[in-house]
C-alpha cells in the first residue's frame, strides 16, 4: 500500500488563517509532512520537488525549480524549553501557542528559500533562515545562518565550501544574455522551455509577482511586454514607487527613494537594488531589459 502525504493546517478561528499552496508541477514525494502554522503559510514554487520522508512545517516559503532530497527537515518553529524551566518542554509548547504575546523570542520565523536550491538528503533548516536563489546545500548539513544566493555549503553548523558562480548584480539587464538570468531573481519562467518560447518575443516572461536584482542607482528604466492592458505595481528596496498603467509594449522610468531604510527583504540584497514588480490583475508580462542609472536624466 502507498503511503501518502500529509498536508495540515492550523484551525482558521485559533489565531488567522493557515494556507498550504503548491505551485504547477510541484511534487510531493511519499511520506512528506507539510503542516503550516496559523498566521503563516507554507508555499511551494512552482516545479519544486520535495522527495520522500521531508517536513516542512510553520512558515515557509520554498521557490521554483528547487530539488529537494530525501529526510530534509525545515521548521519556522522550535520546541520551547527556556519560558518557563522548571515546566516540561510540551507545557511550555501550549503556552507559547495560547499566550504569544507573552514571549520574549517569537514562536516563529519564516524561512525563506529561493528559486533553484538544491537541497540534499537528511538537511536540517532552522527558524529563521534565508537561503538565496541558487544555493547548494550538502547532506546532513544543519542550516543555522544565511546562505548568499549561488553558495554551496556543507557541514554543521553550515559554512561555504565553493560557489556556483559569481553572485554580481550588474547595472543593466537584458532578456537574451544567459549571463543575466540569475538577476531575474524570482518569479521568472526561467526554463529552457519557457525562454525559448519567450526570446523570441525579446522578452523573459514572468506570471504574478517577480523580484530583479541589480546594483545600486538613482533612477531606474523598465522595459518589456505585457498581455493587454494592466497596472504594474514597482517596490525599490521595499518602498513604493507607485502604480504604473501599461498596454502591449512598455517603457517606464522611476526614482529610486532616497531612503532605503525599509530593508523589507532578504538581508543578502540589501547591498543591491531589489525591484519588485506585481501586475494587477494578477497576470502575465516580460521583462526585456532593466537599467539601474547612476543619476536622474
């Protein structure tokens, strides 16, 4: 008999909602445990596989195109033993959920794992921790501090033991240069597939939210392709600059805000410019090139 997977939320009514949500073409392997907190989710990108024996619980946030082997273990949450001492650990486990507020530390911290990680067998996660687009991640390693987007690591507790490639954000993207691709950091269509079909277009196509990555400027120019008529929404190192209306072909420019102070984003990219890019109505659009100018024109 095929054992299957087990997908749990907290109940709705004990604390905000709970979401588990899978993107096209995830897999779940036998045996996997996802189980979200309430107030979180867990979500997985799209064509991410998650092989046997894995759990994930609490708040976690797993992108596209990502492997993971068998027996990963990745939790937004730990047992509580410190509280209150003298009580059994599962005593202070209640209390921490029915009383949260009561804490000192959170109950829990969101971990977040970028597009393209390769996850290896028996690998533990701790609360916490951001993993960058691209990493590699040995077996048996316990992951207790970040990982820069492309770094491979290994050991316990985790330390950098090579790179896949040089993580260098540069001040202009393109489309068509391979070279490119690990800027269009999140959100992308990034498949051999999916570029064939998009380059011709002159375009990498993206569906919903999407995140570049570029260095630091003044100002920065968009341009791209988008399905009909839509508003784009564009964040500079998470603060607003605004709602932008677009029709087929798009060429948009904005200032960078003086202040970066938000820093509501993975600490990694905080030297860089991060853009974020959301279409309303949730639709599909490309991104030809991005320019980051060293001042206003």
């Amino acid at each position: 008999m095929r054992t299957t997977a087990k997908l749990s939320v907290d109940d709705p009514q004990n604390g905000g909602p709970a979401r588990i949500i899978l993107g096209a073409g995830a897999y779940i392997g036998e045996r996997v445990e996802l189980a979200a907190l309430k107030g979180g989710s867990i979500r997985i990108g799209n064509d991410t596989s998650l092989q046997n024996d894995c759990l994930v619980g609490g708040d976690v946030r797993i992108g596209a195109h990502c492997l993971f082997g068998k027996y990963v273990f990745a939790s937004s949450t730990n047992h509580r033993f410190a509280d209150i001492p003298a009580w059994l650990i599962r005593d202070q486990d209640h209390l921490a959920i029915a009383h949260p507020e009561a804490l000192k530390s959170p109950v829990s911290r969101a971990i977040v794992i970028e597009d393209d990680c390769w996850i290896g067998q028996g690998v533990v996660i701790s609360p916490g921790v951001q993993i960058g687009r691209g990493a590699v991640i040995g077996a048996n390693c316990v992951v207790s501090r970040d990982i820069p987007p492309y770094e491979i690591h290994g050991g316990a507790p985790n330390r950098c033991i090579g790179t896949r490639l040089t993580f260098v954000p540069p001040s202009s993207l393109s489309a068509e240069r391979d070279e490119h691709l690990p800027y269009f950091y999140r959100g992308f269509r990034l498949s051999q597939d999916a570029l064939s079909a998009s380059r011709v277009q002159g375009v990498v196509r993206a569906h919903g939210p999407s995140w570049l990555v570029l260095a630091k400027g003044k100002r920065l120019t968009l341009r791209g392709r988008c399905n009909g008529t839509m508003a784009l929404s564009i964040r500079i190192h998470g603060i607003s600059c605004g709602s932008h209306t677009t029709e087929g072909n798009f060429d948009l420019s904005v200032d960078v805000p003086i202040d970066d102070s938000a820093k509501d984003f993975p600490r990694a990219l905080q030297p860089y410019m991060l853009v974020e890019i959301a279409p309303a109505p949730f639709a599909e659009y490309g991104i030809a090139t991005a320019v980051s100018e060293a001042s206003p024109t």
